[in-house]
C-alpha cells in the first residue's frame, strides 16, 4: 500500500518537473504571447483563484448535467443488457447495432440533439448518456458471459431459479465488466458535455474555454485554467467509480491492488 502511494507520488512530481521545464522552453521563444501558450502550473493556479467564481459556476454546471447523463445511461445500459441477456434472440441482432453506434462520432451527433431538443441542458444530458450507455450495455453483456462451467454446473445442480441464478452468479460476474466500462464512460462523459458547449451553449466550461481564446484578455491561459479544472473533474469521476467498485465488488478490487 505504502509502495503504490508512493509510486504515484513520485508519478504526480515526475509530471509537475516535466511541465515547468517544457513551459520554461516555450516561454523562453519569442514573442509577446509566448507566456500563454503553455503557462506555469503556479500562474494556472493564481488564474483560477482570480477567476473562481466564474469557473466554479462552470464547472458545476458541467460537471452535474455530465453526472445525471452518467448515471441515467448506466441504469438504462444495464437494464438493457440483462434484457438482452434473457433474450438470446434479441442479443445476436442488437450487439452488432451496439459495436457499430459506437463508431458514430460524438462530435456530429452534437448538432443533431441540438437541432432535436433546442435545449443546451437536455443535450448535454442526452450526450453524456448515449455515450455511457453503450459503454455499460457492451461491458455487462460481454461480463455476465464470464461465468466458469464449473459455477453454471453448480448452480444448476442445485436447479436454482432464474432470479438466483442472476443474484448470486450473473451479476457478480458481471459487475467488474460494468465498473470497467464505468470507468471508460465517466470521463468520456464529461467530454460529451464539453462538446456541446463547443457548438454554440451560452455557459458551461466548454464555453468558458471558447470565451477564454476569442474574447477574453487572458487568452489561452484562460482555456488552459478550464482545462485543468476539468481533468480534476474527470478524475473526481474515475475515483467516484473505482469507490463503488470497493463497495459493491470488493473481492476484485483487493484482487486488482494485490495484482498491480
């Protein structure tokens, strides 16, 4: 325990010492705008403090609307995803649908909810969900399939219902597949939720990034103070996650510690 948190210590140092030495080169070129191509970690830091109600406002406002998209994709992905486990029929002709919706780019998708709801809110909602949904569906399905001959032999032996053969063996097959693809889908969600402030939202940290580079004094040190702000939010996503993979799978989780 104590080698892995020093190992990301050491990680995290590493990273800081890596970006004041490429911001010193950067802003040792010429010109007079060299000092907000790539600023320091400590200038980011005083710009968001200056800066904090309005990137607060931002963030939260980003950040939320990202999270309901989350959850309700998660619960929609994995409700269909035990439906289609009940549904062999139903599996073999929707999980290529499923593989091929993910190949649609999120960025052109963006205008069509747009043109849909007309409302920036139910869209980044809707965006954040789609792109979850997928995510859980995919991983749910392909982790209740894990299950080992000797478990279905055993559970069979024992001629257990449906709803305990789902209880007790499906399920916790399945819910390291889910939490990995709650993983993938957490930070992906808040990218769906920038992109719509990209396409023309009137508030949110996308729209603070646009602002920053078109109107405002700062520049891009601007975008680059929102940028931090949302890979915090993004790991805030990925650490939510990891914890309820501890409280609800904790036998993989001090299996995936003792292994890494």
């Amino acid at each position: 325990m104590a080698h892995s948190v020093m190992k990301k210590v050491v990680y995290v140092l590493g990273a800081f010492l890596l970006w004041y030495l490429l911001a010193f080169i950067v802003q040792s070129g010429t010109g007079s705008l060299a000092h907000i191509k790539l600023p320091y970690p400590h200038q980011l830091v005083e710009l968001i403090y200056v800066q904090r109600s309005e990137l607060a406002g931002a963030a939260w406002l980003t950040l939320i609307q990202a999270v309901i998209g989350f959850v309700v994709g998660s619960v929609v992905g994995l409700a269909f995803a035990v439906f289609l486990t009940r549904a062999i029929w139903l599996e073999s002709g929707f999980t290529p649908l499923l593989l091929a919706a993910q190949m649609v780019p999120v960025v052109a998708l963006v205008p069509l909810a747009q043109s849909i709801f007309r409302n920036d809110t139910v869209t980044r909602t809707f965006i954040a969900a789609f792109i979850t949904f997928f995510a859980v569906t995919v991983a749910v399905v392909r982790g209740m399939k894990m299950m080992t001959s000797e478990a279905r032999e055993l559970v069979h032996s024992y001629d257990a219902s449906k709803w305990a053969r789902f209880r007790y063996l499906e399920f916790p097959a399945a819910l390291p597949m889910l939490f990995s693809g709650l993983r993938i889908a957490a930070p992906l969600s808040l990218v769906g939720s920038i992109l719509v402030d990209f396409t023309g939202a009137q508030a949110g940290l996308g729209y603070v990034m646009v602002a920053a580079v078109t109107l405002s004094a700062t520049g891009a040190m601007g975008a680059w103070g929102a940028l931090i702000i949302l890979f915090a939010m993004g790991f805030l996503m990925i650490w939510a996650v990891n914890f309820a993979e501890r409280l609800f799978a904790p036998w993989y989780a001090i299996l995936t510690d003792s292994t890494g």
